[in-house]
C-alpha cells in the first residue's frame, strides 16, 4: 500500500491503480475487492431498455430474466429476478430490491452469493442485478468515489435511478416498497443513491461499504478505505435520508469498519426529531448458527420506529454475511444479512412518492 501512495502522490495514478489491487487482494485465497480508477463513459438519461430474454412461457412462474439499458451507448446490463405469483394474490404490486455488486463480481455471482432469490422469492420480492462495465471501471466497481457519480440527476447514480423506474413501470413494481442494497463498492453506491433519490428509495442496505461523501478521488479513496472517515463525511447530502441497514466486520483489511459507524451517524442526524435528539440505541449482542459473533444496534425514533440499525460483525474481514460459497467475497459463518436486510426493508415503505 505505501507503493500505491507513493506512485499516487507522483500522479502515476494507473501504476497506483495497480499497486492497490495487489494490495488490497492480500495473500488471502480469497478474492478481494478493489478500487480502480479509469476514465468512466459518460451516462445520461436512459432509453427503454430491450426486451429481456430467458422469460418462461407461463404466466405466474418464476422467471430469471437478462436485459439491458443504454444511456450515449453504452449498455448497462442487468438481471431480474421475478417470483411467482401467489395463488391468492392475483396481479398485486411487489416490493423490488436493488442489488449493487462489489468490484470484480456480477449479477450472476453476486445473486449467488448473497442468496437473495431465494429469501425474495418467499417474500414476493422482485430482485434486480445492474452490472457495471468494463468500459466504466476496469475492475467493475460503482465508481462511488468520483464526484461525478455521487449527485442527482448525473453519472451512476441517475442511470441507476432511470433503470429502476422502467423496471418498476415494467413489473408493476409497488413504487412505496424500493429498496437498494449493495455489498463494498456496491455499497458505497447504495448508500449514494439512497442519499440522492429519497424519493425513490425506501430503505438501503450497505455491507462493508463506505458513506456518500466520504471519498472525491483516488488518494481519498485509499486514505477512507484505509483509515475510515469521520462522522462528518455526509454533511454535504441534505435530509431526507432513507432507513438504513450495515453490516461490517471489525476485522475488515479492505474497508475500515470506522465507515460503519460513519453510514450510521449520518443517518441518525438526518432523523433527529424536533427537539434535536438523536435516534434511541439499543444493543444486544449474539451469535450466529455457525459461530459468528455480533453485536447489533437499533436505533429507534420517538414512535419506536427504526431508522437505523448496525451489525458489527465480529472477526469478520470484506465478505457478505451469511452468504453462500457458491458466490464471491461471502462469509458463511456469519449471521444472514441477506435475510436481515430483507426484513428490515419490508418493514419501511416510502410515505410520499415522487415522480421526478
């Protein structure tokens, strides 16, 4: 990493780029993610994207579908997750969860990873998978740390936004019951687009991310990956800002876990009530199946409802809890964040919803 630094602060930002990678991938087995840094394509307001392919025939049945969007040609490619409907059900509206994958990972490994089908699929979910590309990130992050992809109506964040709507047009989506969830990168993004699109976005789920602001360019983004930002790093995004759920392992050599607290407390100052107080804390600590400890936090408003709520995962590193080893960067041992999340986002709907 002092490589990486030092090639930083001589502007060599592509030999940096690289010097981060190894560093940040370890003599770990397992894969770990990374920042990088190309010049992005530039992205506008999208187009309908093309009619997915791979749908079954019969209507009601579960469907795994692939798409893509184009915004000054480039192609976003996605994949959605669509469940059965429920016999009782009939054509009613359905919650969508948004989920942004971490760099060097895709729709398809991180659906498998994280499970999410499988738990959306009891729930009636909706489930979609925007992919980065290449052209974007060389090593596919969400470019969370570049000041042209952390505001509204520009770069990731407004295609992200535009894809959301035509899906949630699509699939007859419930436009009250959004939700973003994203692991690392992924994360840092959601966190972003949560911040940018409250009226969009119902809740958001950041594992082992970042908080908006907390990074406008390379060396801040190693110095906030490495070290962590303080509590201030969001003060620049206005309320309102959605519930939200984190998860990080205090053993994370890839992302501080000082960004945990970081996401937490900017969430909580966003819903002071009109005396100015903070959100109430409630910890309880406990383990999971396979052994993982924790120690949760709720943070509650005057009417008991939550508006925050943080997993510190205890001797976990950069990996999804819970999650499956048939997909990247998971920790099985760990509780099931994927289920948690779930939860959580079914519990808070949009109150108002705006078309903009």
């Amino acid at each position: 990493m002092s490589d990486a630094m030092q090639q930083t602060r001589l502007g060599q930002l592509m030999d940096a780029t690289r010097a981060i990678q190894r560093a940040l991938r370890g003599p770990s087995a397992q894969r770990q993610d990374t920042v990088d840094a190309p010049n992005p394509a530039p992205v506008a307001q999208r187009v309908p994207p093309a009619m997915p392919t791979g749908e079954r025939t019969a209507h009601g049945t579960e469907r795994w579908l692939d798409g893509s969007a184009s915004h000054r040609g480039r192609t976003l490619a996605y994949k959605l997750y669509v469940p059965p409907h429920a016999s009782d059900s009939g054509a009613a509206q359905r919650p969508l969860i948004v989920m942004l994958h971490g760099c060097t990972q895709g729709a398809a490994d991180f659906a498998a990873g994280t499970r999410m089908n499988v738990l959306a699929r009891e729930a009636g979910a909706l489930v979609l998978y925007p992919e980065q590309t290449q052209h974007a990130n060389a090593q596919r992050c969400w470019n969370w740390f570049k000041p042209q992809h952390q505001a509204r109506g520009a770069g990731e964040p407004e295609a992200l936004a535009m894809l959301i709507r035509s899906i949630a047009a699509e699939h007859d989506v419930d436009a009250s019951r959004i939700y973003v969830a994203g692991l690392s990168a992924g994360g840092a993004m959601a966190d972003i687009l949560g911040r940018c699109y409250p009226d969009l976005v119902a809740a958001v789920g950041v594992h082992s991310g970042l908080p908006s602001g907390a990074a406008s360019d390379l060396p801040s983004a190693l110095a906030a990956m490495r070290h962590g930002v303080g509590s201030d790093a969001g003060n620049g995004v206005s309320a309102p800002v959605p519930p939200t759920i984190v998860f990080h392992g205090d053993a994370d050599a890839t992302v501080h876990v000082r960004n945990a607290t970081a996401i937490v407390d900017a969430v909580r100052a966003a819903h002071r009530d009109p005396s100015g107080a903070l959100p109430e804390a409630k910890a309880s600590e406990g383990s999971a199946p396979a052994g993982r400890r924790y120690t949760r936090t709720v943070y509650t408003d005057r009417d008991g409802g939550a508006r925050a709520e943080y997993w510190r995962l205890h001797g976990a590193g950069h990996a999804w809890s819970g999650g499956s080893t048939q997909g990247s960067y998971t920790d099985p041992t760990g509780i099931d964040a994927s289920a948690q999340m779930l939860r959580f986002f079914l519990a808070h709907r949009l109150q108002t919803v705006i078309d903009a």
